[in-house]
C-alpha cells in the first residue's frame, strides 16, 4: 500500500486551510512599515523612525505555559492568543520601547482548522489594540509529538525605544517608591501549582460568587496589557524603572532591575488580595513563600519612582482610569 504524507499523520490541505481563514485578520493588523504578505520565506518590515534620533530594538520572546492545560479542558482558545502577546507587550513597554511587529510558532499533532483559527485571531485582537504588526509565523503539524486535542504557542515581539528614552533603573535609589497596578488574575504564570492543587478537587465549571463566574473562567481571565499605562507615565519621564510581574513574583522579577546593594520592602497589606489566590493557597496549603514566589498575587505591573512624584504619578494613572497604589520602598 502506497503511503503517504497525510497518512503520516501531515496534512497539508489543513495547514492551506488554516491560512485561508486566517489571513483577513492578519492583514489587519499591518501598518504601513509591513512590506510583505503573508506566506513569503521572509517577514519584511521598514525600519523608518523619523521621530526617534537613536532608534533601539528591543526584543523578547516567550509562551504561555501549562495555562494552556486549562483552555484545552474548557475547550476555549479565543484568549491564549491574546495573551501571548500581551505578556510580550509588556515585557518590552516597562523598558521604555512601543511594540513594532509580532511573530508567532503554533505546533500541535493535528491540525484544526478552527482552534488554530481560534488562536490566531487572538493574537491578532492583541496585536490590534497594542498597535503593532503580525508579519510572520510558524504552524507546525508534528504527529505523535503532542496529545490529541493539544497545541503549544510561543511568541517574539520587536519594539523601539530611542536610546535616551530606555529605562533600566540605573537611577533608582533608596527611597524611591513601588506604586502598583492590578493583575486579571494568574496571567500567564503560576499554573502548573494552581492546576496541581485546584484540578483534582474542584469542577473548572463550579462557579464562585467572589469570583463572577466559574473556577475555568477565572483561570482564563487574559494577561492584560499595560502598554497605555506605561507610555503615559514614560511620556512624562516619571519612572525610573518597571517591572513586569511574571514568574518569580513580586520580590523576583523587581529585584532585575534595581541597582546592587539596594533591597525592596514590600507592604503586603497595601492591596486586597484576589480570591482565586486565597483559594488556591487554602486548597493546597500552600506556604506563603510559595505564593509570594509563585504568583502576581494581584499585581501585573510596577513602577519605581521618586518619593517627590508619587503625587503625579497617582494623579496621572488615575487619569487613565486605573487604580494606582503605594505598595512598598526601596531600602
């Protein structure tokens, strides 16, 4: 009997299929920088910044994790996407830079039309709202590699920041103030613990007064974007550093960008934290190092400012309709 690439378990028909369907919201997010259509070797983008006198590229890269876990269980794939993209968004916009173009790789064992459709069109909700570019990307079928019904996603994104502009907290000193902004929920980080200890106990359809909705619902709130925050507290040069709270919590990913010799006190009373963390920690029994290391605990975003701009800053954040608080010092 003749074999085949499809009977291999690849089919090529499916992967033209999912271009098909996605290429109208991809064309969408393009800007006038975008050279190329989708389905050439190579992404073109123009590196035009007229505005910028030492333009820089600032890059990052990464996935969303065992997050993933919970869309497959609830069989929704209209938010990883996004995501994805926010994570990536911030990571570079608390450096200083505006995102200018993002590029995706989404591998499963089978294709499906309609989830990688699902998917696809979240990042390009994503990328519309932080204004930057889907110019390229990678859909991978590889039978055998993943369990049925099951993908991964991993993303780069490239922003700009002239150089002056970049911020790194070379400045920061003892004194100088944390005020924080508040999370969706997990994010992207922390699940592969919230999955061990809430999954075998409790339904991902239970629902929960405290929290608006289901367990599921909850898990999959999306990663926000914090990119209009940031570039209207960089537009005034009011933070001398942010931090993007990811794996590692609070304490971890702030620490990157302090200065040696310098410490952080943290106000752990400064903000109400969420349910979903109480629940998970009183689930699993889970320590207080645990958690602090762990999760965001409710906070996504940090800036480091002077004592003498905490006014400002709260007055400017408030502005932009967020809830700023005071949440700890450098020491």
């Amino acid at each position: 009997m003749a074999q085949t690439y499809k009977k291999a378990g690849v089919n090529i028909d499916a992967g033209e299929e999912v271009v098909r369907r996605i290429k109208k919201s991809v064309r969408s997010t393009f800007t006038k920088n975008v050279l190329t259509d989708i389905g050439m070797f190579g992404a073109f983008y123009e590196a035009k910044f007229p505005k910028l006198k030492e333009p820089v590229l600032v890059s990052s890269v990464d996935g969303v994790g065992t997050k993933l876990k919970i869309a497959f269980a609830m069989k929704r794939y209209d938010t990883v996407g996004q995501d994805l993209v926010n994570h990536c968004v911030n990571d570079i916009a608390v450096c200083g830079a505006a995102p200018l173009y993002f590029m995706d790789y989404f591998a499963t064992g089978k294709l499906a039309p309609t989830v990688t459709e699902q998917v696809i069109n979240g990042f390009a909700k994503a990328c519309k709202e932080n204004g930057c570019s889907i110019i390229g990307g990678e859909t991978a079928e590889m039978p055998g590699f993943y369990p049925a019904g099951e993908f991964d996603i991993a993303g780069t994104i490239v922003g700009v920041v002239d150089k002056k502009k970049i911020v790194n907290g070379k400045n920061i000193k003892k004194g100088d103030v944390l005020i924080g902004l508040s999370s969706a929920g997990l994010h992207t980080n922390g699940y592969s613990l919230a999955r061990h200890v809430l999954i075998p106990k409790i339904s991902l359809k239970k629902k929960f007064a405290e929290l608006n909705g289901t367990l599921g619902d909850a898990l999959l709130a999306v990663h926000r974007s914090y990119l209009k925050p940031i570039q209207a507290v960089t537009n005034k040069n009011l933070a001398k550093g942010m931090s993007h709270i990811t794996g590692g919590g609070i304490i971890g990913n702030t620490m990157r960008i302090l200065p040696k010799g310098l410490k952080l006190k943290i106000d752990w009373f400064a903000w109400q934290r969420p349910f979903i963390y109480d629940l998970i920690q009183s689930v699993g029994q889970v320590p207080e190092y645990d958690m602090t290391r762990t999760f965001n605990l409710g906070v996504g975003l940090i800036f480091i400012v002077d004592k003498k701009n905490v006014d400002a800053m709260i007055r400017l954040l408030k502005s932009k309709s967020e809830k700023p608080f005071v949440m700890g010092e450098v020491v």
